[in-house]
C-alpha cells in the first residue's frame, strides 16, 4: 500500500507542473541601445558575440531575443563573458505592455573574461513602473544590456541562453476553481471536487 501511494504521489507531482525548457535561436537577436549608442550581434559556432558602443556613462546598448508570449516563466539560464572596466550587464524579461522585469540588485559585472554560467529568475520592474506583479502579463522579449560608467565602445559574448516554462495542467485548473480533496482509490490518486471525481490528468471518472 506504501508503494502505491508513493507512485499515486510522484504521478501527481509529474502531471501537476511540467516544466519545460526552451533553448533560444541566438542568430534571432536583434540591436536593443540607447539613442546614439549601438550594438551589433554576431553568432559564430553557437556563440553570440555582440560588439557594442555607448556614447555616454550609464547609458546601454545590448540586444533581445522575440519570444511568443510565454507565461510562467521560472529560470532564465545562461553562460557569458566580456571585457571592460565599471561595465554591468542586465537580463531581463520584456512583457507584452513594454514593461522590463530583472532580478533586483543583481547586475553582473562584464570585466569576466572566462565563461561564466547565470540560472536567474526576474523579481522586480527594471527602469519601469507597472502596476502589476510579475508574471500578470506573458512575455515577448529577453533582453542583455551593458551598462558601462563612462562612453565606451567594447563587447559581450553569450551561449547556452535557455528558459524555463512551468506548464500548470488541468489538475491545477480543477483545484484552483473550487476546495478539492485528493484520495487514493485502488492504489490511484483520484480528485474530488463538487461531487465529481477526477484522475491525475483531470479527467471526469464515471
């Protein structure tokens, strides 16, 4: 009986979130910079090298990556390097109302010269104000941005840039709409909800 209720478990831990990596196309970068700054991507053997200008201190030149409105959004993965003094690189999320979402005091430093690897998940508004909470809105770009002190003219390098999706299933969607009791009926997990049953995939039981 142990044994049944530890498989009934994991299955519904399995069915309940399924997360799901993306791997992002770098040849898709495009130039995301500050009025008079630039930035010039280039991929070469599944590295993104992307050569920079800024003609001011502190302000920023970098690119974005298109997404298709992606929601539940957990990691952002990726490995970088760079050369530059004073000169801090920002990932973040853009949703789909233009608003940029980081994770808050952290800004790493582009004076790395060896591979460096990043798991990061977005917490707090970067440079906007929106009037929601992350997550409220899908998202349509992932953004790297150097934010150098002083005008400079220098480059990043980028590789292995994936995300991580939580996909909720119809389990949680059964369970969010109304108080729900799970059971264990033969050795299986079944969901009880307004007098109906449900298996682990949130299917109706006759």
């Amino acid at each position: 009986m142990k044994k049944s209720l530890l498989i009934a478990a994991a299955l519904f831990a399995a069915f309940t979130i399924n997360a799901k990596e993306i791997v992002i196309d770098l040849s898709t970068a495009e130039e995301m910079a500050y009025t008079d700054c630039s930035a010039t991507p280039t991929v070469v053997e599944d590295v993104l090298n992307v050569e920079y200008m800024t003609s001011a201190g502190w302000l920023w030149a970098g690119i974005e990556f298109p997404l298709e409105d992606l929601t539940s959004v957990s990691n952002i993965h990726f490995e970088y390097k760079g050369k530059g003094e004073g000169v801090v690189l920002y990932a973040y999320l853009r949703d789909a109302e233009g608003n940029r979402w980081t994770k808050d005091d952290f800004w790493p430093s582009l004076e790395e010269i060896e591979w460096t690897e990043i798991d990061m998940l977005p917490d707090a508004p970067h440079w906007d104000n929106p009037e929601y909470d992350f997550g409220d809105q899908p998202f349509t770009r992932l953004g790297f941005i150097a934010n150098p002190g002083t005008a400079t003219s220098s480059s990043f390098a980028l590789r292995n840039v994936k995300l991580t999706v939580d996909d909720e299933t119809a389990v949680s969607n059964i369970e969010a709409q109304s108080k729900t009791t799970k059971v264990i009926r033969d050795g299986q997990m079944v969901i009880l909800r307004d007098g109906k049953t449900y298996n682990a995939l949130g299917t109706q039981l006759k």
